[in-house]
C-alpha cells in the first residue's frame, strides 16, 4: 500500500458482508455492468498514462494495465487484502 499512500477500505463484520470473499464478491460485482464489462467510473481512472494507472501498475508489478486486467488482479483474495479489511 506504500506506493497508493496506505489508503486501505475498512469494513465492519455486519449484516451481510461477514467475511472477505463475501465483500469481495460485491465488490468486484459492484465495479462491473450487468455484462461483466468494468464500469465507466473505472474505465475513466485507467486512461493512458493517467497518475492512477501509472501508481497501480507499478504496485501490481505490471508491464500492462487496464480496468479489465486490474479487476482480474482483485479478484484474487491475496490481492483483495491488500486493499480491503474486515473489523469485528
């Protein structure tokens, strides 16, 4: 997280996100369209050689990076944690 300024998203244990694949799951679901494409708010963060692109491909460790490629990146539960916490 050093290289996105130890931002990290806390979640409390409650209701019906009680554990990470769960949270995981809507996550992912709430950042694609119904057809499984990424959506536009996240199309808009990965425009060539934007700061963010450039900030997450060097923390993935890429050589490419798109909306597409960083959803399949977040979707592996490793990669989730990084971002991603749950809290009693």
């Amino acid at each position: 997280m050093k290289d996105l300024g130890d931002i990290q998203w806390i979640f409390a244990k409650k209701g019906n996100i009680s554990d990470l694949p769960t949270l995981k799951t809507k996550v992912i679901q709430a950042l694609k369209t119904v057809d499984g494409k990424p959506i536009e708010e996240l199309e808009k963060l990965f425009k060539p050689n934007s700061a963010f692109s450039k900030k997450i491909l060097k923390w993935m460790g890429g050589k490419e990076i798109s909306s597409e490629i960083f959803l399949q990146w977040l979707d592996k539960l490793e990669n989730f944690e990084k971002i991603f916490e749950i809290v009693d």
